[in-house]
C-alpha cells in the first residue's frame, strides 16, 4: 500500500473551484454590508465607520411606511397562506388517493410553475379591472396577491412532516375513542406543528422579498421595501439602499437560523 | 363493515378532503389561476389607445409576435426584433445555466463530501444567499460591475486597467448577475443527488486502476444526473422568465422575454401582444417542467426537497 | 402561539393606521422622477397639514398609460405640454379653474394664454426646459451642439451613449436632424429617420432614465437628457457640459392638473395655489434646476441659475430651438409605429 493518502472522494480542481463559488457568492453581499457602514458616499473610498446611512434610512418616512406595509403585508399573507395550506395538506396527504387529488395539488403548487412576471400580468389585468368598476384600492389587493403565491411554501414543508409521520399515534387516539376533531387537536396538531411554523416562516420571508408582483399590483403610494428599493436603483445607488438592504439581510438571517434550528429540534 | 358502511365512510372522507382543500383552491384560483385564464382571452383582443384593450376579437397578437408589419410599405416580415429578444432570453439563459452547473457541481461535491458535522453548516452557508431578497442580490452585483465598482476600482488601482471597463448595460452583465442570482439553485439538487451517491464505487473505480476523469465521467456523472437535470431545470426555467436582473443590469436595451411583456404593458401600450408573450413563456416553461418529470420519473425520481 | 401571532399582527396594522392618520388630509400626486423639491413638499405639509405621497414615472407614456387605465389613485399629474391635450380630449381632467385661484396674478404672462390650455383652465406651469444633449467632456472634446452624439456617434462614444426614452422628445430631435419639419408626417423623411434611430441604436449604451446620477457618477459618457438633469449632473461631475443641437432641439413646458377621479380635490387646489406663490416656484426650481412659469420667482433661485449655461441659450443656438404643438393624430400613429419597432 502506499504511504500517501489517497482520497476517494476528492476531484481535482473541485475544492478550490467551491470555494471560490462561496467566495464570489458572498464577496458582494459582504462589501455592500461592509460600505452601508462607509462614511464616505463611493465605493472606492473608505470614509470611516459610520451609523449615517442607517439613520437617514430611519429617519425617511417613505422608508419607514414601506417597511410597515411590508411587515404588514407579509404578516397577513403568511397567516392565510399557512392556514390555507395546513387544511390543503390534511386534505392531500396519508390518504388514498381519490379523484382530482392531482389537480389539487397542481393548483396548490402552481406559483412553483408560474413565471412570476406572468402572474404579474395577470394580476395587473384582472385587478384593474376590479379597482374600476369597485372604485376600491386598498391594500387587500396585494394581501390576495401575496397570500396566493405564498401557500406552496408553507404546504410542501407541512406536507412533508404529514408523510413522515407515525400513524401508529393517531391510530391509538381513535381506539381510545377519540372524535376525528379531538385527535386532531390533541395528537395530529402539536405534532405537525413545528412544521407549520416552518411554513409559516417561509411564506413570511417569501411574502417580503416579492419583487415583480408587487411592482405590477400596487395602486398609488403603496411601495412595499423591495419596490422602494427597485424605484431607487433606477436612479442613484446611494449607500442608503446599502443599509435598508442589510437591515433586510438581517432579518432573513434571522428569520432563516431559527427555521434551521426548529427544523433540527424536530429531528 | 358491510360494503355499503365502506363506500359511505369513503365517500365521507373524500368529500372531507375536498372540503380541506377548497380554501386553498379558491385562493389560488382568485389570485393566481384565474387571472392567468383572462390573460389568454386578452392576448385575442385589439389594444386599447393607450392602455386596455377594446374588445374587438382578433388573431393580430399572436401574428405579432413574429412577423411584423413594415410601417410604410406595409408588407409583412418577420419581426427580427422579437426573435433577437427571444433569441437572446434563451441564450443567455442556457449560458446562466451552463455558468452555474460549472461552479455548482464542485461546490456541491465539496458540501456532499465533508465530514457529517460540518456539512450543516456549509449547506447553511449555501442557503443564505438563496433565500436572500433577489434585488440585494442583483444590486450586490450592480455595485460590482458598475465603470466606479468594485471590480472596475480594484482593476485600475492595480494597474491592469486605465479607464474602467464597461461591463454595466451589456449582455455579459445580466450573464453574471443571474449566475450569481441562480447558483444555490443549482447546488441544491446537485448536492441532493451526490448525496445519496454510494461512494464505495468510487473506491471500486480506483481499484480497477481508473483516473479521477474517467471516475468522474463515467461513474460519478451518470448516477447523479437526475440532480443534474433538475439543478438545470430550476435554473433555466426562472432565468427565462427573469425581469428585475435583466432590468436593472442590462440597462433597457438588453431586453429579455420578461422585460419585454413588461414593455408591452407600458410604453408598448399593447396589451393583448404583451399577454400573448405571456403565454408563450408559459408553455416553454411548462413544457420543460414537463421534460423534467418525464426524466425523473424514467430514472427512479429524484428528491429536490 | 397563534395567539401572540394574531396579537403581533393587529399591533402592526394599528402602526400603519398610525403612521398614516397624522395628517388631517392627503395628497398624491404622480409626477416625474427626481422633479418634486422635498422642501416644497414639507412646507406644503407643514402649512396646510395635509400628508403628501409622491409617486413617480419617467415618461409621459407611461403616465398617461397608468392613469387611462383607471383605478390609480392619484390626484394631480404633471404632463408635458405635448401631452395634456391629450388628456383634455381623453375627459381625465378636472377644469379646476386656477386662473380663478387667489395666486394666479403671479403667473408670467407669456404662458397665460397657451395653445394647449387658453387661459389655464386646467393646468399651472410646474417647470420649462429643453432638450438636447449631455457630453461628459472627458470623453469627448469634439462639439456638443449636434445630435450627431446619439445619431451618427463618434468613435470615442460608441457604446456610452444612452438616451433617454421618452418617444416624443426623441422623435422630434430625429426628425430634425434628418431636415424635417417636427410634426411632420411625410412618409418619405419619417422612413429615414426610422432607418437612422434603428441603425443608431447599435451604438448606444442604454435606454434608460436616471441620468442625472448616471452621468455624475461616469456610468454613462453622453445621453439625449433635459437641460435641468444635466444641469445636477454637472454640480456633481464638472466634467458634464450641456449641448443645444444645431439641427434642432426642443423646447418644452409641464404644468402640474388634477385628475377627474382625484380622492381629494380640495387639497389639490390648494396646491396648485401654493405653487403659483414666487417663493414656492422658485423651491421647485433650485431643486431641479429647470426655469418656472412665475414671475418674481428669479429673486428668490440661487445666483448660479442666472447664468448657467443649462438655462442661458447661447445667442447663436436660440434659433434652432423649437417650441412643437400636439402632433396630429396621424403622425402620432406614426411616431408610435416607429417607437415600438426601436424599443425593441
């Protein structure tokens, strides 16, 4: 046998080509945080350590309103779209399969399927249509929006910890005369509902990060803080934007450990 | 239990499934589904004056999309500005996909191959980016390839160049922010399928004398290319249909599919065109969607989960 | 826990109840980019307490687009003169009467009596400027003073060249260079400025907006841009000079109207009589740096304005410069035909 090494799993060239994958992945997300700190307007200079940026993000009230719309926003559509999706998934899963249970699900996951731009379009149609002939423009119009492109997120985690599980649990409810509603409640409920808080969190993140739909369904002075920042983009990339996107990396961060976290505590 | 005790507890529980699932119906069919039905009857009406339609039933829409009508001599062409549009959607698309199967594979050998512990967190390294906002991240490239980015201040302050190169408003920087955009979901399914790879055919491999090329190419690369027909697909597919990349890279020239059904929309001021577009980008999606079940299916199916 | 979610979303709802319930009223107006003077807007606020929201696009299309298409939400518009006829004609504007409002005396009588709104029965002048050409010097030391920039670009600015898509200014900046008369719908000269813009366009940058940052910061080296934007530019980056094309170039006007379904008109004629104050003209124009339609207003505009080279028309260049009316119906068809087949 020889005396050196040999890996059987390593690849010539592949180590150093992931690592520059992860390098250039987050080279220019670490820069952009590392300047929304920058004293200094460009780039290219460093101007010191600075709160400045944040403070003048905090401080606009087109900002401020954005982000509370978007927290708004979010928050509503996550709350339909998880209750939605939990019934959808009792509905669709551990059972045999019946008729349409292919179209259900199809429907359900169609957002998956969809070009986003698509949907967009056909949202701007339909609910210019609506705003017309209603005279109506709130905000509900982007809460349908969002909720309805949110509930795959949070049907295929809950859908997964549903196949997963035991039966042999419910099964003993039942024996024990248990009605379908308390089983559920007492058995099935507590144990999907990590799940369902993953879910929950995932149509949350997705609900803020919306781009496109938002762009195209919003009426007069609704921007939520993505098309804030997309208005902003096509003209000045002040390190303003800088700091609101970091604010909002933060919170996905956040938002994402703790998915990770509850997601391994399951386990 | 009697047969007719049977069918009627089977008929209950169907009926109760469908009553489960009828609210996520109606949701999706009010704000998703439904919309995209009045999207195919307007791309079959006439464009209102400046935004609308007038419902006056017709096929021009769809002629419209390739051939084109000379303004003055009025002959009919094929309209070279529409297949230049689609031509480079799906070029730059296949290079997006190509770009991020040559950085993602390696990076999701290299995930799949590190010890039990420390893979969690390089997978959480890889889902950062991800589920990060898709306009951060196209703006974190904006300020790299800007003439006063990043890239364009790091190459005149050593040297190599004088003036910056102009890299913003080209077809090269879309390429490389929807690489950048798209590789997690490249990695995902990649690393997925090596996964589940049996390493010890790898030791077979070697101990039958083959090179690490040969063991790569005709062990590693057929058993794992259902991942690699997924990774692609969930590539291709949203790059197709990008809109804000594009947009904000490529300055309003370099228009792809998306940008252009937007166009249509508002200074365009054609609706029905632009819903027509729409639907054509549909069914290219929906049709790759559908060559990637088939292969799922043929090749045992593959978790993207 | 779906308690404490429930509760964490009603708090939300009432934060945004809050934010918005300061103010007795509002407004929201729809405006042009980077064209509205923030301390305009909080003295307004401020005096009348009423909570103002701007949104904003960046071409008179697109405008026009949104607000035809109903269900927008807004209150006031700023069209271009070219424009708002167009809109008198489409019945989306109110006859808000400000030559009846208590600040009209300070109108500059020249643009009382104007060919689109007789006696300004529905629009106030919000700024006027030209159009022409951008050129950041560094690039280029030849002659700004031709639209030979964008149509027949030099060698050093082959593929930095942007110009701004906004069809009407474009079209008519076309068709003078190519010897036509702006308006025109001779198909023989409209055929080769279609065959010139479409062969030009290889050697542009970009079709974008934004230029007043674009050319301060060096993104773009030349554009067709309005002489306010350039003028910003220029405070940013010296390098950028403002080019009044010999061939021909535009002279234009937007006035600021109320929308037929605006929500809240009452606030909106207040703005109007607001703005029609020399003092509150002349916030508009410090901050975008075009001239306004007030008379009184130049004691209050910083000195620079006086004699910037953006806002002075060279005596040789006066000219060419051309004042254009609402193109008729027919030649709009065809300018549009030909616009589409550019944007692609």
């Amino acid at each position: 046998m020889s005396t050196r090494t040999f890996s059987v799993t390593a690849l010539p060239g592949f180590a150093t080509v992931a690592l520059v994958a992860f390098v250039a992945l987050y080279a220019p997300i670490v820069t952009m945080v590392v300047y929304s700190f920058n004293g200094s307007q460009s780039v290219a200079v460093w101007g010191g350590f600075s709160l400045e940026w944040y403070v003048r993000a905090w401080e606009n009230t087109a900002v401020q309103e954005a982000t509370v719309r978007s927290l708004v926003i979010a928050a509503s559509a996550s709350l339909i779209a998880t209750t939605v999706a939990t019934m959808a998934a009792l509905g669709t899963t551990r059972t045999r399969s019946f008729r349409g249970q292919t179209l259900i699900y199809v429907m359900v996951n169609q957002p998956l399927m969809v070009p986003e731009i698509v949907t967009a379009v056909a949202l701007l149609i339909v609910f210019a249509a609506v705003r017309v002939a209603t005279g109506w423009s709130g905000l509900g119009f982007l809460i349908l929006a969002h909720s309805a492109f949110c509930v795959p997120f949070a049907y295929l985690p809950i859908r997964a910890r549903l196949e997963g599980m035991d039966l042999s649990l419910e099964t003993a409810a039942a024996d024990l005369y248990a009605s379908r509603w308390q089983t559920f409640r007492h058995v099935t409920l507590p144990l999907i509902f990590p799940a369902i808080i993953a879910g929950a969190m995932l149509a949350f993140v997705i609900s803020l990060d919306d781009v496109i739909i938002t762009e195209f369904v919003k009426s007069a002075g609704q921007d939520t803080l993505p098309t804030y920042m997309l208005g902003q983009l096509r003209r000045a990339v002040t390190p303003e934007v800088n700091a609101i996107s970091t604010a909002l990396l933060g919170l996905t961060v956040l938002l994402l450990t703790a998915f990770f976290i509850i997601s391994r505590t399951r386990d | 239990m009697s047969r007719t005790a049977e069918s009627e507890a089977e008929t209950a529980r169907i009926r109760r499934n469908w009553a489960l699932a009828t609210p996520a119906l109606l949701l999706l069919f009010a704000g998703a589904a439904g919309p995209l039905l009045v999207v195919v009857v307007y791309s079959f009406l006439t464009p209102g004056d400046y935004s609308g339609v007038e419902w006056d039933f017709t096929f021009d829409a769809w002629v419209q999309i390739l051939f084109a009508r000379d303004i003055f001599d009025d002959t009919l062409r094929l309209a070279d500005a529409h297949l230049t549009i689609f031509w480079r959607s799906v070029k730059l698309s296949l290079l997006t996909t190509l770009a991020c199967f040559a950085f993602g594979f390696p990076t999701a050998w290299f995930i799949a191959t590190r010890d039990r512990r420390q893979r969690g967190l390089w997978l959480f390294l890889i889902t950062i980016p991800f589920w990060t906002n898709l306009l951060i991240r196209t703006f974190a490239i904006l300020e790299v390839v800007r003439n006063q980015g990043l890239l364009n201040t790091a190459l005149m302050k050593l040297g190599v160049i004088s003036t910056p190169i102009q890299i913003l408003y080209t077809d090269t920087a879309v390429l490389i922010g929807m690489a950048y955009v798209y590789l997690p979901l490249m990695v995902l399914p990649l690393y997925a399928a090596i996964d589940r790879f049996d390493f010890r055919l790898l030791e077979a491999g070697y101990d039958l004398y083959a090179s690490r090329w040969q063991v790569l190419r005709r062990i590693v690369l057929p058993i794992v290319k259902p991942g690699i027909v997924a990774g692609s697909i969930l590539v291709f597919v949203p790059s197709l249909g990008a809109y804000v990349t594009p947009r904000v890279l490529g300055g309003g020239k370099n228009m792809m599919i998306g940008n252009f059904i937007e166009l249509q929309f508002g200074q365009g001021r054609n609706w029905p065109l632009g819903s027509a577009l729409a639907m054509v980008l549909l069914v290219i999606v929906l049709v790759a969607l559908l060559a990637y079940v088939r292969a799922a299916n043929r090749t045992g199916g593959v978790d993207v989960h | 826990m779906k308690r404490l979610y429930l509760g964490g979303i009603a708090a939300l709802m009432a934060t945004t109840a809050a934010t918005t319930a300061h103010a007795e009223g509002s407004l929201n107006i729809y405006n042009w980019g980077n064209y509205t003077s923030p301390e305009l807007i909080e003295k307004f606020e401020k005096e009348h307490n009423v909570d103002v929201t701007i949104t904003d696009y960046d071409s008179n299309t697109t405008a026009l687009t949104k607000i035809e298409a109903g269900g927008h939400g807004f209150d006031m518009v700023v069209p271009t003169h070219t424009y708002l006829p167009i809109y008198i004609e489409k019945d989306l504007l109110l006859e808000a009467r400000p030559d009846q409002m208590e600040n009209f005396e300070h109108m500059d009588p020249q643009w009382v009596d104007v060919e689109w709104d007789p006696g300004r029965h529905y629009s106030v002048p919000w700024q006027w400027g030209t159009t022409g050409v951008a050129v950041n010097k560094s690039a280029y030391s030849g002659d700004p003073n031709t639209s030979a920039i964008w149509l027949d670009t030099p060698e050093e600015l082959k593929g930095k060249v942007n110009v701004v898509p906004e069809m009407q200014d474009v079209m008519s900046l076309a068709i003078m260079y190519m010897g036509g008369e702006p308006c025109t719908s001779d198909k023989e000269v409209l055929r080769k400025v279609r065959d010139k813009l479409v062969e030009a366009k290889a050697d542009w940058m970009s079709m974008d907006y934004g230029m007043t940052e674009r050319l301060g910061n060096g993104d773009v080296m030349a554009s067709v841009n309005w002489n306010g934007s350039t003028f910003r530019a220029r405070v940013t980056n010296p390098d950028v000079v403002y080019g009044y094309p010999k061939e021909g170039y535009i002279v234009w006007m937007d006035s600021i109207a109320i929308l037929k379904d605006a929500e809240n008109v009452e606030n909106a004629k207040l703005f109007m009589n607001f703005i029609m104050e020399p003092e509150n003209a002349a916030m508009i124009s410090s901050f975008a740096r075009y001239a306004n339609g007030i008379a009184g207003s130049e004691e209050f505009m910083p000195e620079e304005m006086q004699t910037a080279p953006e806002i002075v028309v060279p005596e040789e260049l006066k000219a060419a410069g051309k004042f254009n009316q609402t193109c008729p119906q027919e030649a709009q068809d065809l300018y549009t035909a030909i616009w589409t087949e550019l944007q692609k």
